[in-house]
C-alpha cells in the first residue's frame, strides 16, 4: 500500500470518528450504508477494468502482395 492510500485510509477513518460523535447510532448506520456502493464503486476502479477487457487474439488478416 502506497503512502498516499495509507493517508487516505487514515484520514477517512479519522472523519468517520468525528462524524459519529455529532451523529445517532441510527444516522451512522444510514451513513454506513450510503457508502457501501462508493467503496464497491472503488474497489471496481482499482481492479482497473481496463485490464479486463479481453483482446482480440485472432492474427489480422492483412492483404498479402504477391
């Protein structure tokens, strides 16, 4: 893990604290679930889906001069 993903990771988890002694335990669960299509949404971008488009592996049919 790069220093910059350790930072972000640090800081989120330092938001989170300070959100939840101004909130409810129920507005914490609300903000808990709001965020999980964000995180499936950078899990999805990290894989990188530009690595998983599949090529195609047939030669090219270029004209041959004879």
């Amino acid at each position: 893990m790069s220093i910059g993903a350790t930072a972000t990771s640090i800081t989120g988890v330092i938001v989170f604290v300070m959100i939840s002694r101004l909130l409810s335990p129920v507005e914490i669960g609300l903000v808990g679930f709001a965020l999980i299509p964000v995180d499936i949404g950078k899990l999805i971008t990290n894989a990188g889906p530009d690595k998983a488009i599949v090529q195609d592996l047939r030669p090219l049919h270029l004209p041959v001069s004879t």
